[in-house]
C-alpha cells in the first residue's frame, strides 16, 4: 500500500512555491491508524497555526494505489493538483484582497473619526480661551488697620475662602468684624 501526502506550501503573497509529493511505502491496516494520526499531528501540528501565518497549507490525501499502475497514478495525482489549485488560489485570493480591503476601510474611517474629534477639540479649547477674561485679584499688602497684627505679608490669594466668603476674609486680614447692613426703622 501507498500513501500519496501532497504539501502545497503558499507565500504570503499568495503566489505557489513549491508543491512536494511524497510517496511513503508504509502499510496501514486502516486508514485511521495510530500511525496515520502521528503523521498528521507531526506534519502539521495546528491548522490554524498554519492558517495564520499563512505561509503553509496543508493538504493530505490517502489513497490506496497498490493495485493502480502508474497512468492512472498519475491522473490522480493530476487531479489532486487541479483541485488544489482551484480551491486555494481563487479561495485565498478573495480572503486576501477582502483582509486588505476592510483593515485599510477601518483604519482610515478610524483615523478620519479621531481627528474630528481632535479638531473639535482644539476649537473648544481655542474658544475657551479667547472668551475667557482674566481674573485680577486685589491684593493689599502692607496696609494695617490695627495694632495688633504684627506683619504686613501679603496674604495668600490662593486660598478656597476668599472666593467663597469674601467679607468673612476682608474680616480676618483687617481684623475687623464684617460690617453689618442697617435697617431702617
């Protein structure tokens, strides 16, 4: 008995490198032996590993040709090469022009969206910018309205209370209760 393994090994680029045909003279009781197995998983340990890379693709086909002479060998291994190269060339063709098509369609509707959204950005910013008026905060420093204090630094604008409450502050930096409204009677 023989075993025909054909191994068509394909470039990225999708052009055929080689097609190797090996002719092992292994008896097999059963095409699903313990020995066909083996060979499989040692030929080609992962399909999908193989499929993605796409460097190699594995076909395997088994026939018994002990009582074949060799013409009709030989039309089955033309036959096996036919449909080889029908399957795999117009397959991975239309997976390869297709995988291209839709990264460089993503990639620049992608980059297109994220630059809108940049440019919408910066104008927000631009405009933020131009309508904001800058803030002048007053200080005065060095100017005692009572004995009791004993500095003249100037007291820090940075602080949260003075936005919030600014007569409590003008209270506390000239140590003066806050002038009360009075009311008319």
């Amino acid at each position: 008995m023989t075993m025909i393994l054909v191994f068509v090994l394909i470039r990225s680029n999708l052009e055929w490198m080689s097609i190797l045909r090996l002719m092992l003279q292994t008896p097999l009781a059963d095409h699903h032996s313990s020995r066909d197995k083996t060979l499989d998983r040692e030929v080609a340990p992962n399909s999908k590993q193989f499929s993605a890379r796409n460097d190699a693709i594995v076909i395997r086909g088994v026939h018994d040709v002990a009582t074949d002479t060799s013409a009709e060998t030989r039309k089955l291994e033309g036959k096996l090469d036919a449909h080889v190269n029908l399957q795999f060339s117009v397959r991975n063709d239309v997976i390869f022009i297709r995988g291209v098509h839709d990264v460089a369609t993503d990639t620049s509707a992608e980059t297109k969206k994220l630059e809108g959204k940049l440019d919408a950005l910066v104008n927000l910013v631009t405009q933020l910018a131009a309508n904001q008026k800058p803030t002048s905060v007053a200080r005065v420093c060095g100017i005692r309205s009572s004995n009791n204090r004993h500095t003249s630094v100037c007291p820090s604008s940075q602080q949260s209370d003075v936005d919030e409450h600014p007569e409590a502050y003008a209270a506390n930096t000239y140590s003066r209760p806050p002038q009360q409204k009075r009311q008319s009677t």
